[in-house]
C-alpha cells in the first residue's frame, strides 16, 4: 500500500508554490525475511506524478516478487524463473530440457548463492569443471540457461545491474572423432543379430518389438523421442516411407505427452528400404500374435508402433536400459540408443551419400549441423575424393 506526502512545504497552502515535493512510501513483504519493508522515493513535481510512479513500482514488486540488490537466491529465482516466466512462453520438450538442466546441473552447485554472490571467476571455474564431465555442446546448453536468466534478472526484473556471466569461455572440443559414439558397420550386424536371440528369461520371448524398433532406428537415423512416438498411421508401406511429425517426451515423475518435434526440419517423411518395410510388416503382425499369445499383454488403444505390456508408449529410460543390456551381451561398447542416429549418419556418409540428403534425412536444422557432427568422416570423404582425382589427373 503506497502513501504520499510533499516533504519541505512551507508555504502550508492548499495550491503549494514554494516548490517542495511529493515523495511516495510503499510498504510490502519481504518474501525472503517474511519482515514488512518499506521503499520511498521523492523527487516529484505532483502528487499525481508521485502516485503514476508509486503504481508501477508496486506493479513491479508484485508481479516479480524478487528480492532486491542481488539478494534473491538461487533456488528461489530460478524456481520461478522456470515455472512462473519459461513453462507458458515455450514448448513443454524445451521446458523440459531446460528443468532437468536446472535441477541436475545448476541448483546443485549455486542453490545456496544470492545473485549478487555469484562472481566471474568462480563460474568460469565451474564450467571448466563441467567440460570435464560433458561435451562442450552440453555445457554451452547449461551455459546458456543460466545466463538467460541472469539476464532476464538484470533487463526483465532489475534486481541485479549487470550479468555475472557474460564472455564466458567454453573451452573447446579437440576430439572430436573420439567423442561422436557409433557402431561401424560390423558392429551394427552384431548388435542387431543379438536381438533375433531367443532369451530364456524374457517375459515376452516372441515379441520382436526391439529387434524392429532398433533396426527401424538404425536404418533411418530417427530419434528414439521420434520412433515411440510413431503409429501406424505414419507407415506407409505401399510408398515405403515414414513420417515423423511428433515426438515422445517422458519427464522424470511425470505422464508423457507428444510434442512437435525438435526443429521445424525436424518434421520430415523418410524413405524406407525394401528390408526395414519387411521388417515393419512382420512387427504389426507379431505385434498382434502377442496379444493373443500372453493373456497380460494389452493391444494398444491408440494404434502406437512400440508400446508397453499395458498398451502406453514405452518408457525412454526402459529403452535405454534394455539398449545397453544388449550391448553387453553382444560384447560390443556400451552406447545409447542415439547411438543408432549416428551410425546411420555415418554409414550413410561412408556409402557416398551427398551431405545435403543426410541431413535432411536426419532433420537436421541445417547442413552446417550436419558437416560439424560427422567432421571426421567428411574430411575422410574429402581425402579420398582428392586422392581419386589425383590419380586421375596422373594418369
């Protein structure tokens, strides 16, 4: 509640013409303290002008609620920040990624911190830590999160005057070609063949769901969010394609949902091969012969492609796991499921593939993407391209 007063009058008149002026007293609750605080300031011509400035003042103060000076803290900010400024301006799979960065990254190391606190240096020593952990392209996505919105805390909110972590060095990758994680070709055989093996303890033995989800994933470079998402709507066997123009996001402790997908590239039809369309048609039947075959396994009500027991989508996590325990048994490098995205990238690449169609066929968001992720196997491309026309040149 604001109040006002013309400090230094004189004149004690109704019409004052001595030139003392108004000032306005807002009282409030500290959020952080519980204490009532109180903000004034003077300076105005009228009362008018005093109360114009007093109104958007206690706007600010009960829109934002932050605390002021740089006393906010961490936690609290960015709880907010996420939930009250980001969830309803951008999409829930954007949403989420930058909640579990917050969580697992951000709030453990700076909770504690009030804005003001956080300094250049020990941040900078921070994200030198980072990169030991993850990719560089991780840490500029953490990065990039928590200076949004410390940004936002000194344009939006004013409640510090400048952004700690701006200019902030990410060291770079240097090896590349150790860090991008793929099957060769041979590997990729001995993964999937592993797959077609009867397992004595598997709950479901003549499903082959797994064996058709990854070969669909390693013949088309789909994102595994890309290939849960699927039904049998977006298989076309007749024109031997898919479209992929959905994605699945399974949050931690939450019900999944379907988003658009990752970029507008990223909405893309996929051309099938003659084997990978064999394979699906063999998977809508077996599909059904499980059904019928294992009296707790439910036909799925919205026509999903791979779906659970229970007929919901299958969970990312489960897929990852049961990803690796194959990996294991095959004897091949424990890798993830993107794995998959990248062998047929480099495959594709390594066949003579033109860039462009891979990255379309990727939805990459452009071709500069694609020729910086599979760097090393362009320049391997490249290499081989001059020798052949070296040798011809010298003949």
């Amino acid at each position: 509640m604001a109040s006002f007063r013309k400090r230094g009058c004189t004149c004690k008149k109704k019409h004052c013409t001595c030139g003392a002026k108004w000032e306005y007293r807002i009282k409030y609750v500290d959020r952080q303290t519980g204490k009532t605080r109180e903000k004034s300031k003077g300076g105005f011509s009228s009362k008018k002008e005093a109360q114009l400035a007093a109104a958007e003042e206690e706007l600010k103060i009960n829109q934002f609620g932050f605390a002021e000076n740089g006393n906010e803290f961490v936690q609290n900010y960015m709880d907010d920040w996420l939930e009250v400024y980001k969830r309803p301006n951008v999409k829930p799979i954007t949403y989420s990624v930058q909640e579990r960065n917050v969580r697992l990254n951000i709030l453990p190391r700076w909770s504690r911190y009030r804005l003001k606190d956080i300094s250049r240096t020990e941040y900078q020593k921070w994200i030198n830590e980072l990169r030991q952990k993850y990719s560089e392209g991780t840490v500029r996505r953490i990065h990039s999160i928590f200076s949004s919105a410390l940004n936002d805390a000194v344009h939006e909110f004013r409640i510090i005057r400048e952004n700690p972590v701006q200019k902030i060095k990410i060291p770079k990758d240097t090896e590349r070609k150790q860090q991008l994680k793929y099957f060769t070709k041979d590997q990729l055989d001995l993964f999937l063949a592993e797959l077609k093996k009867p397992q004595k303890n598997a709950k479901y033995q003549h499903s082959i769901q797994y064996f058709a989800l990854f070969s669909l994933m390693s013949r088309t470079g789909i994102r595994i969010g890309e290939a849960l998402a699927l039904t049998w709507d977006d298989f076309d066997p007749e024109n031997k394609i898919i479209s992929v123009n959905k994605t699945l996001v399974y949050p931690l402790n939450s019900e999944p949902y379907l988003s658009t997908p990752k970029s507008k590239k990223s909405e893309r039809v996929i051309k099938l091969d003659k084997n990978t369309v064999n394979i699906m048609k063999k998977h809508r039947i077996n599909q059904k012969e499980v059904v019928v075959r294992y009296p707790n396994y439910k036909a799925t009500d919205e026509n999903i492609i791979f779906h659970q027991h229970d007929g919901r989508w299958l969970r990312t996590n489960v897929v990852r796991e049961y990803f690796k325990e194959v990996c294991k048994r095959a004897n091949l490098p424990i890798l993830s499921p993107h794995a998959l995205r990248h062998s047929h990238a480099v495959h594709l690449l390594e066949a003579g593939a033109n860039i462009k169609y891979v990255s379309e066929r990727l939805g990459h968001a452009s071709v500069k993407v694609t020729a910086d992720t599979y760097l090393h196997v362009t320049n391997k491309i490249e290499n081989e391209a001059l020798d052949q026309y070296s040798r011809y040149m010298e003949h």
